[in-house]
C-alpha cells in the first residue's frame, strides 16, 4: 500500500531530539528578540520585488503554453483513473500512489519552485474553460454569484477529505481513492457551472492547495503590471489574504500533519477514533492560533475577532515545514514506486530505486529539523511584521507574547512527533 505517511522510522534519527528542542526554542526566542529591537517599522508587502521577469512572463502567460498545461493535466487524470481501473485486481495499480504521493506530496514541490501550479494543471478547470468556450460564455459566468461569506470554507472542507480518506479510513485501496476522485470531479465540475471559474480559486481544495504553498515561492505577480517577478518568499506570504476559511485552511494542513505524525508513533485502530482525533488536532491549531492572534490590547471586539483572518498567512511556512519534514523521505523514495507500477503496465524497463534517505538517516533527520525551525523562523518573522500593521503601536510587542508562546509549543509538538515521540 502507497501512502504519503511521515516516516515511522524518526524514532532511530542519529540527531538527539533534546538538542533539536533545545535548539529549536532558542533559535524562535532570539530571533524575536532581535526582531523587537532591529525590526520596528513593517517591510513585508507584496508589492516590493527585486527584478521584473518579461521573458519569462511572456512564455509563462503564452496560450499554448497554458493550453498545453491543462490538455497535460487531463491526460494524466485520465490515465491514472483507467490504467487503476484496469489494473485494479492487480498489485500494480498505480492510481493509489499517484493519488497520495505525486499530487499530494508532488504540489509542494512543484509550488515552491513555480507558483500555484494546480490553477493550470486542473482538469475539471480546463475542461469549463474548453466547453465555455465552445457555447461562446466567459468562464466567470456561472448561475449565481460565488457568496462572499463562503470563502474557502468548501477548500477547507474538501482538503479535510483528503486528509480524513488518507489518515482516517482503515487502509484506503483502488476502491476507496477511485470514489473519492469520482466525487471530487462532479462536485468540483458541478461548483464550476453554478459559480463559475471564481469557484475554483476558492473551492477546489488542490488549487487552493497549491495556492497556500505558493506564497512561498520566489517567483511572484506584480500587482499592477501581472509580470513575474523574483521577490523574497516573505513577501508573499500577505498575498494569502484573509476572509471566512483563511484560518480553516492552514488549519487542516497544520493539524493532519500533526495527526500523521502522531498516528505514526501511537497508532489508532478504529475509523471512527481517528477520524475524531483528526477534527481534534484540526481545530487544536485553530483554537490555539485564534486564541494567541487575540490576545492582545488596544482594539475594538471586532477588530480582534478579524486578527486570526488578518495573521493567518503567517502559519503557512510552519505548515510547508511540517509537510517537508514528514513527506520528502514518501516523495523521492515512495514515488519512484509508483513510477515504476506505470513502466510495468506499459511494459517498459524499470531502473532501480534511488534510496537517498534510507542510505543516509542522517541527511534525512537533519533535512527534516531543519525544514521545521526554519519554517518557524519564517513564522516568526512573518508574525513580528503583520503584527506592526495590525496591532495598537503600544501592544506591539506585548500583543505577540502569547503568538510567541504558541509557536515554540508548535516547535517542541513537531520535533517531538517528528523524533517518534
């Protein structure tokens, strides 16, 4: 079975967890109390780059280019949902490990490096636009308009079950993924006719997926002209913006990633126990995030209802840490085996297994530290600069104690999972 779990091995990393935690909370504590002292005015916003990329922008944005990325993304679709079905008696069904390790792992990859990368490889997206096109509509146009207090609740709610079909259902095989994919399409195709494409950015929970990660990349938009541009990944954390779901989002990715890890160490038999430790952990991190963002003087009951919307990007890169940490060893080593079930169904040589992390634990344990501190590094530092934009200039600091606090819990929590407990 392909699963995109974290590894059960980190019990036997040859890196001491007591110098990884202790490590850890030191680097976030002296990282903001440099913060406080040399970081006193805001300096992140999206609008500040570093070079503008035409050439680039003009291969990025060529309709043949974008036409071809979207014919890709059916194909593949496509393929894995036929070639699993028609290998489905078989030990060498490759739609479960394409479900779980190249999409799911694969996007974040893929996303640090280019961008939100599933807006354009979508199937259910390129098809509106292709049949839109056909009956001569724009693809905005739906049935209704997409309501503003929906937000991305319905991403929200579909990455949910993702994670639940991944960590909660009791060995999720060929029957169970290809359902879920079936359901996924028609909800998605049926969101895209009633909404139109406005739909997708906000419900489709691999776009928004793909978006989260995004921000993070060093390749960006600029607001007013649309070029590409190479910016500090800092900088786009803002673009994530805030509304209803912003924190639910981050959330589930924050939570089930938590979940995985723990479920690793500990194990839990029945369906229904993991699945509500799962809505557990989710909502452990909202509470908490939500809770530490408000604990601050100074402002109005509305306006510290809407501090967890406004600071919500500032979780992403703990969340990219987490998914770095506990999937790249899945990535590079379990993914080459769902490679090698698509040569066999083609009938094709199959190379062998490069095993970089199983051959080196201790390139894996320091890669997956490292992924962690300095996801809550970048946290950190994202948190200190919304805070100047967001807070009264007396709470300032005090106001970020308690989101402080949180984060060096969210520290040990992850380290500590990370080791094997």
């Amino acid at each position: 079975m392909l699963l995109a779990h974290g590894s059960g091995e980190a019990s036997a990393f040859p890196v001491d967890i007591t110098y990884a935690l202790i490590g850890g909370s030191w680097a976030l504590a002296i990282s903001f109390l440099v913060l406080a002292f040399a970081w006193k005015t805001p300096r992140l916003s999206p609008a500040k780059h570093r070079a503008t990329l035409p050439r680039l922008t003009r291969f990025a944005d060529a309709p043949l280019l974008r036409e071809a990325l979207g014919a890709l993304g059916v194909v593949l679709t496509v393929a894995a949902l036929v070639i699993g079905f028609a290998q489905r008696a078989d030990h060498h069904d490759p739609l479960v490990g394409t479900f779980f390790i190249w999409l799911w792992v694969g996007l974040v990859p893929l996303s640090l490096l280019f961008g939100p990368v599933a807006r354009h490889l979508s199937p259910v997206r390129t098809v509106h636009r292709w049949v839109c096109r056909a009956l001569g509509r724009p693809t905005e146009q739906g049935l209704v308009a997409y309501p503003t207090g929906l937000g991305r609740w319905p991403a929200a709610v579909g990455l949910f079950a993702f994670v639940w079909l991944e960590l909660a259902v009791d060995e999720p095989g060929f029957t169970a993924v290809f359902a879920w994919c079936l359901v996924y399409l028609a909800v998605t195709a049926l969101g895209g006719v009633v909404f139109g494409d406005r739909w997708f950015g906000r419900a489709d929970p691999f776009e928004t997926y793909s978006t989260v990660i995004a921000t993070l990349s060093p390749l960006g938009r600029d607001r007013g002209t649309r070029e590409l541009v190479l910016r500090n990944p800092l900088n786009g954390l803002p673009t994530y913006g805030s509304g209803p779901g912003a924190v639910a989002v981050i959330s589930v990715l924050m939570g089930s990633t938590a979940f995985d890890a723990w479920s690793a160490v500990y194990g839990l038999h029945e369906a229904w126990a993991r699945t509500a430790l799962l809505l557990t952990f989710i909502v452990a991190v909202g509470v908490s995030f939500s809770l530490a963002t408000m604990a601050t003087g100074g402002v109005s009951r509305e306006r510290r209802r809407a501090i967890p919307g406004r600071m919500a990007h500032t979780l992403i890169p703990i969340a990219v840490g987490y998914l770095i940490a506990h999937y790249m060893q899945y990535f590079v080593e379990d993914g080459q085996e769902t490679l090698h079930r698509y040569l066999h169904v083609l009938a094709l040589p199959e190379p062998d297994s490069w095993t970089p992390f199983t051959d080196h634990p201790t390139l894996l344990s320091v890669s997956a530290v490292a992924a962690i501190v300095l996801g809550h590094l970048l946290a950190v530092v994202s948190a200190h600069d919304a805070a100047l934009r967001i807070l009264p200039r007396r709470h300032q600091l005090t106001g970020q104690l308690a989101l402080m606090l949180m984060m060096v819990g969210y520290t040990f929590a992850g380290l500590y999972l990370l080791f094997g407990g």
